[in-house]
C-alpha cells in the first residue's frame, strides 16, 4: 500500500478503488410537503393565476370561451 492509499496487486497493478468512501445514511427527510416544496408550488400557483388574467384580459375571452373558440 501506497502513503496516498493507493493499493498495488501482486502484479504490479494500481488499484484506485481499494479504499470505499466512507458511507453515509441522511436522516432528512426531503419529500413531502416541505417548507421549499410549498414555496416553490405557491410560486407556480401565483404565476399560472396571473398568466390566466393576463390572457383574458389580452383577449377579452374567459378560459373556456377561448378553449370553445379554439376547439370549436
């Protein structure tokens, strides 16, 4: 074995991975409804309500009169 933790076979041959990291097990829990999740969900929300006044009052057309308009 090397200093830098290298490991050298009976063949001569450099082994990078005879040493594993160290593991690690994260007790956090991020999925769900997390504090981020609903910030992030709430900022979708707030931009998809105000696109949709934004397109009715561009087009003088509620939703479904536009979804009517253009399916029709």
């Amino acid at each position: 074995m090397t200093s830098r933790n290298l490991m050298i076979d009976d063949q001569g041959l450099l082994n990078n991975f005879a040493i594993e990291p160290q593991m690690y097990v994260d007790t956090n829990v991020s999925t769900g409804f997390t504090k981020y999740a609903e910030k992030v969900n709430g900022r979708f929300a707030m931009i998809g309500f105000v696109s949709l006044l934004a397109t009715e009052i561009l087009t003088g057309h509620t939703l479904i009169g536009l979804l009517k308009d253009i399916l029709g």
